[in-house]
DNA sequence: GTGGTCTAGACCACA
DNA sequence: GTGGTCTAGACCACG
C-alpha cells in the first residue's frame, strides 16, 4: 500500500503516525486488534523489525497494548488516545511558538502569518 | 558558554541555526566575521571539525563566504537577511501545519488552537 | 586497486568523478547500489569518512540517494546520465575555452590548434 | 584595478595569469621592469606576501628575473615567452583530450562540441 | 593565523 | 549490516 517513506524521519515512527492517524479518523477504535507483526510488514513493504519497533514504541506511548498469544491491540480506555492527542498538540504548538519568538514575530504576527500561509493552498 | 545540544539534530546544524538567529537579531551583520573555525570551536564546546562543517553548510546556503586566509563572512549582500528569515519561516510553518493536520486538525482549529494557546500566556 | 590520487583535488572529490566516470560508461546503472562506506574504503585505500563525503557531495548533485540501513544507490531517473554528461562536458569545454583565452588565442586558433593536435596523434 | 578574485585558485597564481596576458598582449615586453612587490601589493589590493609569491612563482617559471637592487624584469630572452606559451597550451589541450576521451567524446565529437560552444557565444 | 582535507577510531539510529 | 555524526589530532596551501 504504501510504500514511500521521507527520509528525513525513521520508517518505524512514519508508521506508527500512520497507525495514530487511522485512529483519529476511527477507521480504528479501542479494542480493535492491529495486523500481526508479519501481516504488517508484507502491508507496509518493510522488514518485519521496523514493524517491531513500531509497535514497541506506540506501546510505550500507551496506545497499544500486546495480549500474549493473541496480538496487539488498540487499547480499551478511550481517554488515552484524546489525552495523548492533547500532548502532542501542545509540544507541537509551544514549539511552533518557541521558533517563531526566535525570528522576532509578535502573537499577531505568528497568527496572521499562519492564516496567509493556510490561505495560499495546502501542500 | 553554550554546551547544551538537542541529541535529535546534528550539532553542526543547531550551531547554523544559532548563527542565523544572530543575523536575524542583527547581531550579525553583512560583511561582519564569524570567529574562526578554531575559535568558534572552544566557544561552543566542540571540535573544530564539526564547526569547519556549520560554515561549509552555511557557505553553500550563500549566507556566508570565506576569504582565503583571512576567515569565514557573512555575505555582503543585505537582502540574504530577509531571505533568510523568509526560508526558516516557510520551513517553520509548514512543519507546524503538516503535524497539526496529522493530528487530524482542520484549517480552523488550527487557529483556533494557535490563539487560545497564546491567550492562555506564552511559556 | 586505484591508491594514487593527484594532490591538487580533493580525493573525495576525485572518487566522486571515478563514479560519475562508471556510470558514464554504463558500468553502473540506476538503482545499483554502491560497495558500503567501508567496502569503498577498502577498495579505493582511503578513510571511510573520506568515502562519506564523497557520497555525501554526490547525493547532494542528485546522482545518488541512500536508503536507511540498506545502503547507497544511483538514483532511479534515468535522465541523471545524460544529466551528468552534460554537466561534466560543459565544466571541462568552458575550462578549457578559459584558458586557452588567457593564453592569448582566438576561437578560430583554438578549433584548429585543438585539431592539428588530434591529427599529430592521441596520446 | 582588479580586486576580485575567483576563490578556486590561489590569488597569487591569478596574478601571475595577469602579468602573463599582459606580456602576451605585449603591454609588458622582455627588459621591461615590473613594479616594486609593495607598488604591485598596492595596485592588487592584496597582502605583500603575495606578491612576492607570484615573482617568486615567475621566477621559477623562467618568465623573469630578479635583479638584485633593481628589482624585478620580464627576461630579455624573447623566445622563453613563445616556449611557455607552448608548453602550457600542450598541457591545456591534452588535458582537454583527456577528460573529453574519459567522457566517451570521438575525436569529431569534442571538435563538434567545441565549435557549438564557442558559436552558443562566449562568457 | 585562516580555512580545507584527511586519518583513526568511536558511537549512534536504523533496517 | 548500513549510513550519519563526532572527536582527536594532523598536515597543507594560502595570506
């Protein structure tokens, strides 16, 4: 399916936000079993190792949790996934604010520029 | 002075990034003089090696040139300033929006979120 | 094998033309992949970091591209050769007009110095 | 007068190509006397040392000659021009051949391409 | 003194 | 295994 990755950000993390993403669009919700490691792998066209670290990482993150013998799941408390989208928006902003300030752009001015950038077409 | 790296990007880069902050500041002029490879070196705690490597990185982005046996320049051209400060913000927005429409964020809400963070007081 | 280079360039420099010049003849094609930083190293006598810039300085022409932890490989558009071709080809005719300008001669003394040496014999 | 010079080649041999169009073009003839190190140090816009690089460089070359208290003249042996002039273009243009063959160029070829260059206009 | 190149050897993230 | 980064220390041409 897909099969081109940036290379600016390791494949394992591009496909764990490509995991999160599903779930933000609920194409999977809590307690829904992902694809084996295998199944996953032949999926995404990788090593069955990147998948592995994959999955290791959005555990550590709380997302998911493995079941011995059975796989790895969304896991069932759907708070978590809001509260972990909470985060990371919050790192995403306070750093997107914190480089701003660093150029020498005022509240206003980081504001508006965002709109004229949004207003000139997304990518 | 400054030791302190983030482990995610390259060093040689986060020294660049300082450099530019100083010509957006004005801290840095056109035509100013960078300190010496050597110099800058035991400033900023690392090996000349790695800083030979920032001014060479800077020199192929025409911010800086080098005038044999004489060191390292900013360009005297003035508008590189402007362009500067131009790129960084491209590169900065544009990461901002993609992460944030990863986390499943419309146009709006991005906004939205940007101001009610700044409202809530900067960091 | 190949342990001698001249003084006056880089040797980075000097094995990145020593690839250009294979794919040139069609002894590397797009989408082979390149001996490791290390194999090269071993195969042209120098230090693997010299290797890493070299492939570094050619990624950044766009002749080649790496793929995480698989390695080094021309890029996949074709058009890249004769791309190549064309570059090098012109940097040597233009050097080559430089200097025989400075020298004094005339387009025309040029075209015919060049082929009363071509008729004398190649070397 | 020329205060700009190319960064790929030493100042000091740019100025030897200087003194050496001028005795091409026969502005400067063999006797003739060239400036003090320091008036041509002054005329250049470069440091003294330089200078004194470039007779030296001259010297070595049979081009000139130093004479002690006197200074420094174009030697009296009018035929040490024609040689050099010679000599440097048999490297410039087996060079040429060279790099063209290495390109996979005929001999036709590299006429043809120099012709078409030459006819695109010079720089 | 300046920047540019190179070696030797190390550590790291990634696949 | 791969490439990417960094340190330590050296030599060079140039001004």
């Amino acid at each position: 399916m897909a099969k081109e990755f940036k290379t600016s950000k390791p494949i394992y993390l591009q496909i764990a936000d490509h995991v999160f993403q599903k779930i933000i669009r609920e194409e999977l919700k809590p307690g829904d079993k992902l694809p084996s490691v295998r199944e996953m792998a032949v999926l995404m066209g990788v090593n069955p190792n990147t998948i592995q670290r994959t999955y290791s990482e959005m555990e550590r993150m709380g997302v998911v949790e493995t079941r011995r013998g059975q796989g790895t799941f969304i896991v069932e408390n759907s708070e978590i996934i809001t509260e972990l989208k909470q985060t990371i928006q919050l790192e995403v902003i306070s750093s997107f604010v914190k480089k701003m300030k660093d150029l020498g752009f005022s509240k206003e001015e980081m504001i508006a520029n965002l709109k004229s950038y949004l207003e000139r077409g997304e990518k």
